[in-house]
C-alpha cells in the first residue's frame, strides 16, 4: 500500500506490528526516497529572526524588524545620493557557516517608499548597515521596517 498524502513518492506503508524491527526494516527502505528531500531538523528565533536547519546542512533565516523612528536618514550620502541612517546591527538567531550566503533586504516606510538598506559587513552571526533614503527625514523620521531573507549552510 501506498500513503494517500505521499503516492508522489511512492512510500510504503510501515506495517501494523508490535516489532520495532519491522518498523526499522520499513524505514530503512524508505530512505532512498526521501534523500532528496531537504528534511527539517531545528527552527526557533531570537528577539528579531526566525530561523530553520536543514538536515542537508541549509539554513534559512528570515523576518522582519520594525525599528519604528529609531534611524533617521540624516548624514548626507558623499554621492549625493541620498542621507544615510547611523549604522545598524541585525543579530542573527543562528550562525551560517560563513559570511557568503545569499541575503535580501527590502525597507518598507510610512512615508518614503525609495527606501533601501545598505549592507556593509555580512557576517556569520550578524549584518551591518545603514538605511538610505532620498531625502533628509530627520525632521519627520520616517517609521522604518528592514524585511530580512538569508539562504546558506549552517555551522
């Protein structure tokens, strides 16, 4: 028999018995199934990030921080392209195993919607930045939401 949830893998129904060598012995053959799968092995979060491991090794971190008023873009950029917020650090709720995994940011605003974040440093347990906007917001701070997404591999 099949699992009706699971016919896409063709997994075998693990027999009604009182053996746990039974239960092993169908177990065992199901593994080669499910080698490609990547198979969930811890989550959690700190104060800011979710976070779930891989049991092939990938970790994903992902959510979003809502600063509030906290960094006003206020320093003028030496491009001219825009004001700068003071530095701001995002701990992570996990490490990654180094500092080259992929990450995406996106800034939502109240009132600027040309908002980005810019990454200085990446590291394997937090990421520096600042906050850009087009125009001066000091007077009337913009209220500021980093959205954070990570892809790598977890120590």
């Amino acid at each position: 028999k099949t699992l009706a949830s699971t016919s896409n893998f063709g997994f075998e129904l693990a027999e009604q018995s009182d053996y746990v060598s039974d239960f092993v012995e169908d177990y065992n053959a199901n593994l080669k199934k499910m080698d490609a799968m990547p198979l969930p092995m811890a989550s959690g979060n700190n104060t800011q990030l979710n976070y779930q491991k891989f049991a092939d090794g990938t970790l994903h971190v992902w959510g979003m921080i809502d600063y509030g008023t906290k960094y006003p873009c206020k320093t003028q950029v030496a491009t001219a392209s825009g004001f700068s917020s003071d530095q701001v650090t995002v701990n992570l709720p996990v490490a990654f195993s180094g500092s080259s995994y992929c990450l995406i940011t996106y800034v939502s605003a109240d009132k600027n919607p040309d908002m980005t974040f810019a990454t200085k440093s990446q590291g394997t347990s937090s990421i520096v930045g600042n906050f850009i906007c087009p125009l001066n917001d000091s007077a009337s701070p913009n209220s500021k939401k980093l959205n954070v997404e990570a892809w790598g591999r977890w120590k």
